[in-house]
C-alpha cells in the first residue's frame, strides 16, 4: 500500500493493524486468496488508496502441498524470508531466514559506520557502539531456525570491522591474532533465539 496514507484494518474479532503499510493474509483456498484481494483492492479504492502492485501477489506457500513434493514459492517479508521446510524432527512448517537483500544491505552500513567509527573514536568507544548493534541485530532476527544466518552477519561485520581498524595508521600492528585476543577479553554478545516461532 502507499506509505503516505496510514491505513487502520479492523475486523469483528477486534484485530487491529495500527499504521499498517505490509500486510500477509494466509487462504487455504487460492480461490479465496483471489476473492479477498479483488475485494481489498476496491474497498481501498473507496477511501482513495491503492495497493502497491509490485509488492503485491498471490504465492503457494502450504505445508500440504510440500508434503506431496510440490514446489514451494517463498516470500521476504520484514527482512525475513518465508519458506517451508522441515524441523529436526522431520516435521513440515514454516520456517524463516534473514533475507539475502537485507542482510546485504546491512553489511554494506555495517561498513559505512565502521569507516566513519573508526576515524572519530578510540577503539573501546568503537567496541562499545559495535557490540550495541550486534545486540540490535541479534534481537530482531534471533528467530527459530535463523540462527546460522544470524552467526554469519556477527562473522562478516568482525571481519569488516577489523578491516577499518587496521587501516587506521596507529592500528598497522593489530594483527588479526591480536584481534582475536582483544574480543576474547571483551566477548561480543552471542547468537540466541529471543523469538521462538513454536513452542
């Protein structure tokens, strides 16, 4: 929908979507999935709105189908990407990851701030700074089954963090041995889940 417009959906049940600019609905028909958006989209239109047509669709995203071996669409939603797999257990659900688009996005701002950083603070201001946002980032996205991809941007944004570091003139002797040192006696936050998709 247009980002100009705040938009609230309410629903007899009493489910509110305050300032909704995204929004999934899940069918279990595809018939039904078309009903509702030809049905949103001229309710909208009453109120002058419109629906983002290149941000809007209708995908198969059902555990059934993937149970009988039909191909599954996936979709990124929030910096998420939806997908349906299977858990430890062998059992199918849905499941999420960071999105590839986003986590690229917030590497390359990893490395504008680190640039920035490292020019204007001594490195335990730098430390401090970097392991709030890493604290930021493992709250957002320690979701059930996004670990691993969580693990790999803390990987990458040391990795491009100490590359400004040694940059720096007084920094050509940190070596990455001594790096290593430097962040085993001041840990950086670890990988955990703070949102558990299923209990």
């Amino acid at each position: 929908m247009s980002l100009e417009v705040h938009v609230r959906f309410c629903e007899g049940v009493g489910g509110k979507f305050p300032g909704a600019t995204r929004l999934v609905i899940c069918c279990e028909d595809k018939r039904d999935g078309k009903r509702i958006l030809k049905a949103l989209t001229k309710r909208l239109e009453k109120y002058g709105l419109k629906l983002n047509q290149e941000k809007t669709r209708l995908l198969t995203f059902s555990k059934r189908a993937y149970s009988h071996g039909k191909e599954q669409e996936v979709f990124d939603f929030l910096g998420f990407t939806f997908y349906i797999g299977r858990s430890r257990k062998g059992f199918t659900l849905p499941k999420v990851k960071s999105s590839g688009k986003r986590l690229r996005s917030k590497l390359k701002r990893v490395s504008e701030w680190a640039r920035k950083a490292t020019r204007r603070y001594k490195l335990e201001e730098v430390w401090r700074r970097f392991r709030r946002k890493l604290l930021g980032h493992i709250h957002y996205y320690g979701v059930s089954f996004n670990s691993r991809h969580v693990g790999k941007f803390l990987h990458a944004s040391i990795r491009i963090l100490y590359r400004w570091l040694i940059r720096r003139s007084q920094r050509k002797t940190l070596s990455w041995e001594r790096f290593l040192e430097f962040i085993r006696s001041n840990p950086l936050p670890k990988v955990r889940v703070y949102h558990r998709l299923f209990q």
